[in-house]
C-alpha cells in the first residue's frame, strides 16, 4: 500500500515538474508534455485546418491523456488552441465506440475532453491504431480570436 501512495505521489510530483519546467522555459506545459507529435488533416473544409497530438500519458487517475494543438489558417487568420484533453468515455453521446477511416477500416475510438482555462474541448480519437488515424473534434467553448472555433466540428485524418 505505501509504495503504490509513493508511485502515485511520485507520478503527481513528476507532473508537477514537468509544468513547472515548463512555464520557466516559456512554453506550454502541454507543449512539453509527451513526444511523437501526429498531424491530422481535416477534408472538405476551405479553411487549412490541422490538429496535432502528442501522447500525454495518464492522467493521475490512470486514465489516458492527449496534448492537442488545433490549427487554423484562413487568409489573415492564424490560430491555434491547444490544451490537454483526458479520457472521459469509451462511447460517445450516440453510443458509438467505433468508427470508419477513409479507406474503410473500422477503428476503435474513446472519447476525451479539456475543460481548462474557458475551454471546453471533446475530441473523440482513434485508440486502436499504434498511433490515432482519426479525431472527430467538438469546440463548444473557446477563448475569443479570428477563429470561429464554435462552428469548427471536423474529422481530422491522418495522410
């Protein structure tokens, strides 16, 4: 019992660290958190529109955890939200677990959310595939800028 409290305290101390880091090196927390970046693509937007992931590892709950840099340029427009999004669920409002990528293999998704710091996030992300080929992303709340981030919902690919 005392080593797993120590583990979990060493885990929340590492994170903890890592922020800190972080905010004196001038950069994001979620910017430090992880590695691999994954770029996905949106289709059938006018807008160029990339989201890019990095593994975040687990949450201090043991639930799985995403960095998240969403992109957006149109015309004078550049903009990017990121943030940091948890599990939160293995299906989505609908039920579904699952989903189709473009070339019709089926993947397993779960569904993650950020709800910091006047975000609120969901991104429902591939978790079969060694590293995520699909994100469906959700902006219900988002700080004011350029970008209309409400109006965003997208399925983002991976080339």
């Amino acid at each position: 019992m005392k080593t797993s409290a120590r583990a979990g305290s060493a885990a929340r101390l590492a994170g903890l660290a890592l922020a800190a880091g972080a905010m004196l090196a001038g950069q994001p927390a979620h910017a430090a958190a992880g590695t691999g970046a994954l770029t996905l693509r949106a289709q059938g937007t006018s807008t160029t529109t990339t989201l890019v992931l990095r593994d975040a590892g687990q949450d201090p709950g043991g639930k799985r955890r995403y960095a998240y840099e969403l992109r957006v340029a149109n015309g004078a427009c550049h903009a990017t939200l990121a943030g940091v999004v948890h599990r939160v669920s293995k299906t989505d409002a609908a039920g579904d677990d699952s989903t189709f990528l473009r070339n019709g293999e089926s993947v397993d998704t779960s569904v993650f959310r950020d709800l910091a710091d006047g975000r609120q996030v969901t991104l429902t992300i591939d978790v079969s595939s060694p590293k995520p080929q699909y994100a469906g992303v959700a902006v219900d709340q988002a700080p004011a800028g350029c970008a209309d981030w409400q109006h965003l919902d997208s399925e983002f690919y991976a080339r």
